[in-house]
C-alpha cells in the first residue's frame, strides 16, 4: 500500500534551492536597488505609478526569491 505524504517537505539530502537569508541591511539593499530599477523602468515607459508602489513591489518580489 502506498504511503500517504504527510505534507512536509521532503529531505533529499541535497543543499536547498533557495539562497540563504541575507541579513536585514542586505535585505532592505536589495529591495532599494529592485524599487529603483521598477522606477526607472516605470519613468521610461510613461506607465503611471509612485515610488511606494515600486517599494512594496520589490519587497514582494525580493521576499518571494529568499521565501521570507
């Protein structure tokens, strides 16, 4: 009989995909340089938009890649 998965991540033995948690300045570092390439990106393009929007897009985004 096959054995249910219990929902827990499996341990393969293999070192995790996900890159180690940088610390809180690198962090907030990140965040400023991905908000600042959204702004430029968003200025080029004439797209409507303020720097908030590009901040919490960033974090949303830096928080996604280090699964924080």
């Amino acid at each position: 009989m096959a054995k249910k998965s219990d929902g827990s991540p499996k341990k393969t033995g293999k070192a995790s995909s996900n890159p180690t948690r940088p610390s809180l300045e690198q962090l907030q570092e990140e965040i400023r340089a991905k908000a600042h390439e959204f702004y430029l990106r968003r200025i080029s393009s004439g797209e409507p938009g303020d720097d908030l929007s590009d901040w919490l897009r960033a974090e949303a985004e830096i928080k996604q890649k280090y699964n924080l």
